[in-house]
C-alpha cells in the first residue's frame, strides 16, 4: 500500500533559513522515493504573518529541487495568522490530514533535515511505531564555539534519548488525531502532543539515527524557544567572564 506523507514547516520570516531547509527536504522526499516509489508527499509550509521572501523563497527553492520528484511530491502553502509555531504547526498538521495524510512529519524553517529523514521514519511506522522523535543540534556556522560546546556536553545524543523537538519528529496520523493535535501555543507545543500521545498509549521512538540542523542564532521567535536554551549557554558562559547578555527576542517581537 502506498505511503502518504506530509511535512509540517511553521515559518515566519525565515527568508534567510527557509531555502536550507526546503533543499533538505526534497532530498529526504527523494530518498524516501527510491525506498518507496509509489509514496506520494506533500510539503506544506505555514507561512505565519511573514512580511519578507520566505514564501517566494521557499517556492523558488522547492522548483530548483524538486525537479527530479516525478509528480510524486508538491509543496503547498498556507499564509495566515497564528502568532504561534503551535498554531501555525497544527494549520499545516490539519492540512495534512484533509489530504488523506498516514503520516505527518515536522520540523522548523529554520532547520536542515538529513536525507534519511523521512524513509526512516516511513521505516519504523511500519514496524508499528506511532511516533518518532529525531535529535538536533546547534549550526556550528552560527552558534559561537563555547555555546556549541556546551550544548553537546548537556546533550547525550543517542538511542533512546529524552528530548522532543518539534523541528524533528514525526507521527501516524492516527495517532496524532487521538492525541488532540499541537496545541496553539506560543512554544512547547511538541512536550504537549507527545505527552498525550503516551497518555493513548501511543509507541514513541526516540533516535539519534536522523539527527538535524537548526539555527544557533541566539536570538529566536520563541521566548522560550531554541534560541532561549543556547542564549542562557551563552549567559553562563559570561557570568564566567565577565559578560552580560541582553534580553531573548519573543516571538511577538519579530
């Protein structure tokens, strides 16, 4: 039976990220296809009150990479006004289960997949797992060298591992609806839908196995977002040395 998957992107203003990660994406869309040649995907970004070049961007990136997809993938895209990555998340969730979707996977515009992303994924939902819960780290290219150090030694990244990022995981449609969906929540909205998918008794995976690249901007959407956690690396460090750090940019600052 074939496969039907979504790819959830929030984005809001993320002209400068968004073409890395639609070029991510359609690398994992192809590799998903050579396992699965009849998989049929759909990319939808939701584009959250953007006012640069993310949507042209990302279209413009998607027709350069997708040129070898056969019709077996198209991107689509939604434009509203959420104000949240978790409303704008389950825009593009709901999206996905209009058209049919077996399962949706997320991640962040800001965010770099890697070519097994999706097979993987597609991989374990056939063994039976409900959901699968990817591991990120920081771009070196933008996060300082303390900060990236610091992030790993607080991460162990590994099979089994307890994080959840939003900007990396995937869930059986199914599943995903029994548990109520993300919430439209300002951050935090991927803790929740996981902690409702264990409350259905849902089979969660946690790899290290399809691990991504997100942005080490210190300064991000979410208040209480990535950016957040890398910033208050950054201020620990400088509490060291002598160093103040000014307040984290919130998502209704942007």
């Amino acid at each position: 039976m074939s496969q039907r998957v979504a790819v959830a992107i929030p984005a809001c203003n993320e002209e400068e990220r968004v073409v890395r990660c639609v070029e991510s994406v359609a690398g994992a869309v192809r590799a998903l296809l050579r396992a699965e040649s009849d998989a049929r995907v759909t990319v939808i970004l939701a584009a959250d009150s953007c006012t640069d070049r993310t949507v042209g961007a990302a279209r413009e990136a998607w027709a350069a990479a997708s040129s070898v997809l056969n019709g077996h993938a198209e991107l689509e895209v939604l434009e509203g006004t959420w104000a949240s990555a978790g409303g704008a998340r389950q825009a593009a969730a709901n999206h996905a289960l209009r058209l049919g979707a077996d399962w949706i996977a997320s991640t962040d515009a800001d965010t770099a997949v890697p070519q097994n992303w999706l097979s993987y994924q597609v991989e374990r939902a056939r063994t039976g797992a409900d959901a699968v819960l990817g591991t990120v780290e920081p771009d070196p290219t933008e996060c300082p060298e303390h900060v990236f150090r610091l992030w790993h030694l607080e991460h162990d990244l590994s099979e089994g591992h307890p994080y959840i990022h939003a900007a990396n995981m995937g869930v059986r449609a199914g599943a995903f609806q029994a548990a109520g969906g993300f919430p439209n929540v300002e951050c935090s909205e991927d803790e929740a839908v996981v902690e409702a998918l264990r409350a259905h008794g849902a089979r969660v995976e946690a790899t290290d196995r399809i691990r991504a690249i997100t942005s080490g901007r210190l300064r991000g959407r979410a208040a209480l977002g990535f950016a957040y956690h890398l910033r208050n690396l950054a201020a620990q460090h400088g509490a060291h040395h002598g160093v103040q750090h000014g307040p984290v940019e919130g998502f209704a600052d942007r």
